[in-house]
C-alpha cells in the first residue's frame, strides 16, 4: 500500500477478509471501494469514510424475507438455520429486526453450523422436530445445497426463504436437485446464471460470452461471479466519471456518487445509488420463487 502509492483497494470478497483491512486503509485515506460483501458495518461513513460495498445489505435482505414470511403465514412458527460467524449473525439480526417485537417471539428454534462441519444434517432434523412451519436458511453454498435436499428427505414442508448467497440454480439448487428446491423463496439483485427467464437476454447472452472468452465458463455458477462482473461494469464507469483526476479523493467522490439506473444483469427495476451520507449501493431486492426448473419475480420491487 505504501510503498507502491496504491490508488485503491477494489472488490475484495467476504467480512472477514475486508475486516482484517478495514481501519487500515481508512487510516492511511485508501478508498476500500465496492468490495463484495453485505455486512452493515461498511455503510458506516461518519468512522471509515473511505469504505463502501457493492453488495445487498444482509440487513436488508433479511428484512424482506422476514416480511414476506410474515405477510404469507402471519402465525407462522419460524426456524432459522445460520452460519456461526458474522456473516450469519448479521442476517439474524437484520430477520429479527424485520419481524419485530411481535414477529420475533414466532421463532421457536435457531441451530448453528461452523464453516468446517462435514454435515447439517443433524441441524435440520432438529429444526424440524420443533414443530416449525417456516424456515429461514442462512447459509453458504453448499450447506444451502445440503438444507434443501435434507429438508426434502425429511418430507417436511415449511415455507421455506432462503439468503441470495445460496440462491444459485447451477451451484445450489441443481447440487440439490431442482425438483427438491421447488417452492424455494429469495431476495435478489441479479440475474441467476442457466436461469431459463433469461435465456434471451442480451446482458446475459454478453455475460455468457465474457465469461467463455476468458476461460471462465466452468465458475459461471459459483456465487461471485455475477456481482463480480456487475461491480467490473460499475468500475469502468466510476473511472471514466474520474477522468484524468486519479486522486485518492476523487476516486472516493465517484464511489459515493453513483446512480445508475440500470447495470447489465440487474433485475428489472434494481437500481443502484450512493451518496456522500448512505454507502449503501443496493436500496432495493426482488423477491423469486423456484418452480422445479426457474426462478419466477413476484410482481414487486422490495425494501426495507
């Protein structure tokens, strides 16, 4: 960082990782810009300034499918499955806050995995042993993957929500078995790669394209790549925006200035904007849900 006067730091994945550098660049006025990660902590302006993701809040998103679950089963007896670290805890807290006080007290069992279990298997019994009819799945990839297909086995039918992160048909519901991950509830921002919806689109017929002539057509479904390619966009522009005028500041002033209505392989209606006081890029989700082969958009556009 010092040694070379790197401009910024772009697109880093994941909490942890940004959090082991978050205070020092914003110590040394190194813009951390739309680093891939929907932690509440990077929309935090007034501490780290120089900090912004570019990534749906977890929060958010969880408020959503907090509300939906409420709106579609108002007595609903919710269990909730999530990831014990940061990542998980931060989805809990944004579902809870999105409940409410009333709704909150409808959560009548959690269960936690570590990143190193080999299995959820004995988790997902348990939830359903509960009684519950409503499932909040906050999980990576494969145990989303693993959730789906024991839940089915187990022929337990709740109604079941589960976080974007494991929303990918090639990486998770297929891992799982289309069928088993029919009626699947989400809140996203992007298009899902091999979705029929979209095999006409010309974003995406362009996004296939790219990521073939780069070598890349076998990680098309792994969870980064889309938001990858989006925030790759949304660079170029922010750099054209800069002009000549390649300062520190500068890149920080376009990071906090965006509006863009649209971005190739955004969902209808998803728009993305910043400003000097909210980091936060994404301001709204569309809700989907599986139908044994694609993702179905409900009819509107969803915030907090």
């Amino acid at each position: 960082m010092e040694q070379d006067n790197v401009l910024f730091i772009y697109g880093n994945v994941g909490t942890a990782t940004n959090t082991a550098i978050h205070r020092y660049l914003n110590q040394r006025k190194i813009p951390q810009i739309l680093i891939s990660t929907g932690a509440s902590k990077w929309n935090d302006l007034k501490n780290y300034p120089w900090t912004m993701s570019f990534y749906p809040s977890y929060d958010m998103e969880a408020h959503i499918l907090a509300r939906y679950i409420l709106t579609e089963k108002p007595d609903a007896k919710i269990a909730v499955l999530y990831q014990n670290d940061d990542f998980g805890r931060d989805y809990l807290n944004g579902f809870r806050h999105g409940l409410g006080e009333k709704g909150v007290k409808q959560i009548i069992a959690e269960a936690t995995y570590e990143v190193t279990d080999p299995t959820i298997d004995s988790q997902i019994v348990r939830l359903k042993s509960s009684g519950a009819d409503a499932m909040f799945t906050i999980t990576t990839p494969k145990f989303g993957a693993q959730a789906i297909r024991k839940i089915y086995e187990l022929d337990w039918k709740p109604l079941h929500v589960i976080v974007s992160v494991s929303a990918s048909i090639g990486g998770v519901l297929r891992q799982a078995g289309l069928e088993k991950a029919r009626g699947l509830v989400t809140a996203v921002a992007y298009k899902t790669p091999y979705d029929p919806l979209w095999n006409d689109a010309p974003d995406m017929k362009e996004f296939l394209a790219f990521m073939e002539q780069a070598g890349l057509k076998e990680r098309v479904t792994e969870g980064s790549t889309v938001i990858g390619y989006i925030s790759a966009v949304l660079l170029h522009r922010l750099l054209q925006r800069a002009g000549d005028d390649l300062t520190r500041e500068n890149i920080m002033k376009m990071a906090l200035s965006i509006d863009e209505p649209s971005l190739p392989m955004l969902l209808p209606g998803v728009t993305v904007k910043t400003t000097p006081d909210n980091a936060d890029a994404f301001r709204n989700l569309r809700l989907q849900k599986f139908n044994g082969e694609s993702w179905v958009l409900q009819e509107e556009l969803s915030s907090r």
